[in-house]
C-alpha cells in the first residue's frame, strides 16, 4: 500500500512540475519576469531546458526518499512508518503547491492576454 502510494504521488509531483514548467515557459515568453530567485536564475542560465531538468531531479529525489521510506515500512519498524507518513506528506504538500503556482501562472496568463 505505501509503496503504491509513494508512486502515485511522486507521479502528481512530477506531473505538478511539469505544468508549472509549462506555464512559465509561456508567461515568460508573454513578457513575465520570474520572482523566484533560484528559478529566475535557472532560466536565465539555461533556459527552460535547465529549469526543466531542475524540476525533474528535484522530483526523482523526494521519488527516491519517499519509495525508500515505504519499502523499510515493510520491516514493520515503527520509526519507519513515522518518516514515511512525514515524508508522504511533504511531497503532498509540496505537489499540492506547485499545483497552485500553476493555476496562478494561468491567472497571470490570463492577464497578460487580455
């Protein structure tokens, strides 16, 4: 069960990256300017490309932490069932977030068109 759950939200999180990628890719190409610091930098370096790449090594990090977390919870150890639900909602948390970044970047696309 957590190993599945690891997986699913490791593929929302990637997903969520993907979209607030897209988003700021077109903004950007609208005209935005981006507020994140280390984000703005990226794009400014490597374009979307690096930004891209960022997102997704960031993605398959907390993947990798959070599968690892759910295979030790099958030793039955109750320290791991406690890092693993931190971590399961973590990456909730964060998934939902990006998720929200996007649907400002739309609100701001929205804008910029109209």
């Amino acid at each position: 069960m957590e190993v599945r759950q690891a997986f699913l939200w490791s593929g929302l999180l990637l997903g969520s990256q993907a979209t607030d990628t897209l988003t700021t890719a077109i903004d950007r190409a609208r005209g935005a300017v981006e507020m994140m610091p280390i984000s703005s930098r990226l794009l400014e370096v490597g374009g979307v490309a690096l930004f891209w790449t960022f997102k997704v090594m960031v993605a398959a990090a907390a993947a990798a932490a959070l599968v690892a977390a759910a295979h030790k919870v099958r030793e039955d150890d109750r320290l791991s069932r406690i890092v693993f639900r931190v971590s399961l909602v973590a990456v909730q948390a964060v998934t939902i977030g990006v998720a929200g970044v996007s649907i400002s970047n739309l609100a701001l696309l929205t804008s910029i068109s109209g």
